[in-house]
C-alpha cells in the first residue's frame, strides 16, 4: 500500500530541509569571519544581550534611525532627549559591546501629525543635523500618509539638501506601492540625487521601480509585517545586488535583530555568491550612508577597543561592582 502513495509524506521535506540543517544554532557556521552593517536598527530598544550576539555574528557597524517610541511624546524635551541619547548614551553603550554606532535624526512621519510639537522639532533639527556620526535625515516618510506627513517630508528633504546628508525613508504599511511611489516623486521633485535616498521596507511590488529610478532600496527583515528572509534571497536571485541593502529594524516590536546574519546565511546555502552576500548585508550600506562624509570604514572594521569599565557621563554599562563581560555559557551568573 505505501509505495503506491502518489504523495510525499509529511516527512520528506523540501531539498534544502534534506540536505541541511537549519537549526537555529547552526547557521552561524555559514557565515563564519564574514562582517556585517546593519543600517536600521532601534538599539534603545534593545537589551546587552541582543548587542553582545550582534557582535558575536559579526556585526560591526549599525545605523539608529530616529523613530517614534511607541506612544507619542508630549513635548520637545522628549525629543531633544531621544537624539541626544542615540548620539550620546547609546552610541556609548554600543561601544562597549565592540560596534560602531551611527543614527540619523528626523521627525518621524507619525509625530508628524502633531502640528504644533512638529514645528518646534524642526527647528532644532539643524542641532542634531550637524553633530559627529549623524549619517543622515531619518527615519521620515508616509504613515498614513496625511497632508502633514507630506509637509513634513518634504520639509525634511530640504534639510537633508542643506546639510548634504542621505535621507532614510521609510515606507507605509497601508498602501505601500502608493507611498513608495508618492515618497519617490516628492523626493525627484525637490531636486535631490536618487543616490542619497535609502527607500525602506520595499518588498516584491516595490522594488523594480525603487531600483529603476536610481534609489537604494532597502529591505527590513522583519517577523510576520514586513519581509521575510526567503523571500529576500529571491528578491536577490532576480535583481542582483546593485544598490539592494538589507536591515533588521529590531525595534521593541517582535523583531529579530540577528536578522542580517541569518539572511546571509541564507543566501549562503542557496548559492548566492560571496561577494553579493557582502554588497548586500554591508557594502552597500556603507557606501550609501558614507556619502554623509560620517562614516570612516577604518574605523571598526577591524573591531573597536572594547572596555567595559569606560565611562559617558560618569557611568558605565557595568551595574554596581559587576565585572565586565564573562563566558555566557557559565551557569553561574556573578
Ligand atoms: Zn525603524
């Protein structure tokens, strides 16, 4: 009776799922000795363990974008607060784990809204705008893509004109193809360089058009809502790696933040070459926020002098008496 089953049993899996094993804690060994630039990551979000994996894959550069908190802030104080912390506390915390840390500034598209508060955060953009590891105008676009949205974007892009900076865009859930298509057009229409706009979250019905205007176009990695990673190592089967980044965008969310390493390993074991795996999950990252004059590779890709016992501010990433960071695979925490 079996051998007469037209069908495969539930057992026999895909060839992939035949011939490797994908568990979790194996994946690493595709990706061993490679380095990775994650431009779109949420670290204030994020705890010590999250960085201490991060740079444990090789990850040795991220990019924080400014971005809303999940609920509205009230005042500016907030928002002075928050970009002073993504190039101030956080930057620090993040070089303490070994990785480079640059953000972009920018009202995000949500905040936006609020007329009022809105107004008074572009006027101290400009601060923010010019200080050390700032790599572009960000995160800004659409959400619900309102007439405020829109004025705030485009008084963004302005800016980033002014200070020569790359603008990191992020794009709509709802109606994504429209934003995207509406966020291009408004970008070409002040004048800026396609090649300083990171177009982000494009997914299969975007990208083409983001490619074929002249953008980057960025990819976010990112569990159940954006993309996942098979399907990223399709996207770049059919389009190459021209001007295509990938991101986590870990944020406080259910995100992923080894989300740059698990899809280069990925593509690894489906045949991608090493060089587009390279262009994709780091060089063209660099190359596109560099153009911020921000970035010296030299200066993390042979890794950061880490001491854990550094302070910012008088404090360090060490609580009361702790020691710096020991064998995680001790059972004894002390
Ligand atoms: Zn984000």
């Amino acid at each position: 009776m079996c051998q007469n089953h037209k069908n495969p049993s539930h057992f026999e899996g895909t060839e992939i799922e035949k011939s490797v094993d994908l568990t979790p804690v194996n994946y690493q060994s595709y990706i061993q000795g490679m380095k990775f630039f994650d431009p779109h990551i949420h670290m204030t979000s994020r705890t010590t363990d999250d960085y201490e994996a991060l740079a444990d894959a090789g990850i040795v550069a991220i990019i924080e974008p400014a971005f809303w908190l999940g609920q509205p802030r009230t005042g500016l104080a907030s928002f002075k607060d928050y970009f002073s912390s993504l190039v101030g506390w956080e930057r620090f915390r993040s070089s303490q784990f070994g990785i480079k840390h640059y953000c972009t500034i920018g009202l995000n598209s949500r905040e936006a809204n609020n007329e009022a508060l809105a107004e008074e955060v572009m006027e101290i953009l400009p601060l923010y705008l010019q200080k050390e590891g700032v790599v572009g105008v960000g995160e800004i676009g659409f959400d619900d893509q309102t007439a405020l949205e829109e004025k705030y974007y485009r008084a963004q892009i302005e800016l980033a004109k002014e200070f020569e900076l790359p603008v990191q865009v992020h794009t709509p859930h709802r109606d994504k193809k429209k934003g995207t298509e509406r966020s291009m057009a408004i970008a070409l229409e002040h004048g800026i360089d396609p090649k300083m706009v990171i177009i982000d979250h494009n997914n299969e019905e975007t990208v083409k058009s983001v490619l074929d205007q002249g953008f980057y176009a960025a990819f976010t990695i990112y569990p159940f809502t954006k993309m996942g990673n098979e399907r990223m190592v399709e996207i770049v089967k059919q389009y190459g790696s021209e001007r295509i980044m990938v991101n986590s965008a870990a944020d406080w969310g259910i995100s992923d933040p080894m989300a740059i390493p698990k899809t280069a390993a990925l593509m690894k074991i489906h045949g991608i070459s090493e060089q587009d795996i390279q262009k994709v999950t780091y060089q063209n990252a660099l190359d596109a926020f560099a153009q911020s004059g921000q970035i010296k590779e030299a200066d993390f890709i042979d890794g950061l002098q880490i001491d854990q016992s550094q302070k910012f501010n008088g404090n360090t990433v060490l609580r009361g008496g702790q020691s710096p960071r020991i064998d995680k695979s001790s059972i004894f925490i002390r």
